[in-house]
C-alpha cells in the first residue's frame, strides 16, 4: 500500500479468487526500423486463478522491465507484512 507501513484488513473479508500457479518468462522483441534493429526487453507472467466455485482460468500480462522491478517491489512490501 502506497504511503502505508500497515496493512488493514477487514475481518468480513472474503476471499473471491485463489492464485493457483504463478510462472514467467523473460523475452526480447524484435523491431526493425530501416537498417538496425532494437530489442526491447520485457517480462511475461502467467497465472492460473481458481474462482470461489473451484473453477481455474489463465491470465497473462507482458510487463517492461522497469515495470516488473516496481511489482516485484511491491510484492516484497505485502510479504514483510505477513
């Protein structure tokens, strides 16, 4: 939580989803632009999310680098709370 040290949560809370799998990749892409190349760097995550019935559904996201450091940052702050 952004400005945050303590995480509040509401003892009515229900959990709605469970993260089943969580897995990523790194990847270049490649774009030609007249004579030279560029390659842009970039994270994959794929995730199986089961839903209160039971049901799993796979989600992906492509995140840049600078994106996948700020989320893994963050995900460091969740986890020092617990």
């Amino acid at each position: 939580m952004e400005g945050s040290s303590e995480l509040r949560m509401d003892t009515k809370s229900k959990v709605t989803s469970q993260l089943v799998d969580f897995q990523w990749k790194l990847g270049t892409a490649v774009s030609l632009d007249s004579c030279r190349s560029h390659k842009y760097p970039y994270v994959t995550v794929m995730l199986k999310v089961a839903n209160h019935s039971g049901q799993v559904k796979n989600k992906s996201f492509e995140m840049t680098i600078p994106q996948c450091q700020d989320f893994y940052r963050q995900f460091k702050e969740i986890a020092a709370v617990f």
